[in-house]
C-alpha cells in the first residue's frame, strides 16, 4: 500500500523563496490548486490537510456523481494555546459552485464531511509517534 510521506528540510540555495500567499500548484484531481498561507508552520499545515482532504474528496465525490464543479474553496483555521502548545479546534467553511441542484450539493458536502478521512481520524484522536531520531553534532 502506497505511503503518504512528506519531508520538509532546511534548504541553503542562494534565491529568493517562495511565499504561501497565494501558491498555484499542480493539482492530481484538477489542474491546479491555489493554497493561501500567511507562512508556513506545523498549524497552517494541520489546516491545510484539513481543508485540502475535504477539498479532493468534494471534487472525488462529485465526478462520481457526475456533478461538475466549477468553483470550490475550502478554508480551515484554529488556534493553539497552552504549554506545550495544543490546538484549540479547527473550524472550516465550504463554498461549492456545481452544475447540480442545491440539494444535490448539500448531499454531496454532507456525505464528505462524514467520511473525509483526516478530518474523521482528528475528530477520533489519532497517535503520533517517533519512528526514529537521528543527532548529529555540526
């Protein structure tokens, strides 16, 4: 079965970076996808896979139901507070333009907000744990 595996690393290349603000990247379900970030952090990634999840499911869901959609945003936000730091909840707001009825829609968002799989396994508590540690003095 196929992974999921990110990385993220520091990178020492001489240029200027690219900011989240309105990143436009390839996307596997559609041509491209914009993300819009104030920064990159672990909490706007945990809201990213948030709102991206409902994002692919919504555009996975609605081919199979024959729905074109032909405007969707999917935003996501929360908080953190605390020592250590612990997420507050995330909240997130759907906007889905399709060639469909509004109750059709409504179905549509609603089978997906049920079955989106990070938002279920967050909502379930999932476990987080250390594969492995590598230290290494410079």
């Amino acid at each position: 079965m196929p992974g999921f595996d990110v990385a993220i690393s520091l990178d020492q290349r001489d240029g200027e970076a690219v900011s989240p603000d309105g990143l436009v990247l390839q996307h596997h379900l559609t041509d491209r996808a914009r993300i819009d970030a104030e920064v990159l952090s672990g909490g706007h990634l945990l809201h990213l896979a948030v709102a991206g999840c409902f994002f692919n499911d919504l555009l996975r869901a609605a081919e199979a139901r024959g729905i074109e959609i032909t405007d969707l945003r999917v935003e996501a936000s929360g908080g953190f507070e605390g020592e250590p730091l612990r997420s507050t909840g995330i909240t997130y707001s759907i906007e889905v333009t399709g060639d469909a009825p509004k109750a059709e829609l409504e179905e549509l968002v609603a089978g997906v907000e049920a079955a989106a799989a990070i938002p279920v396994s967050l909502r379930a508590g999932i476990g987080v744990e250390a594969e492995s540690v590598s230290l290494r003095e410079a």
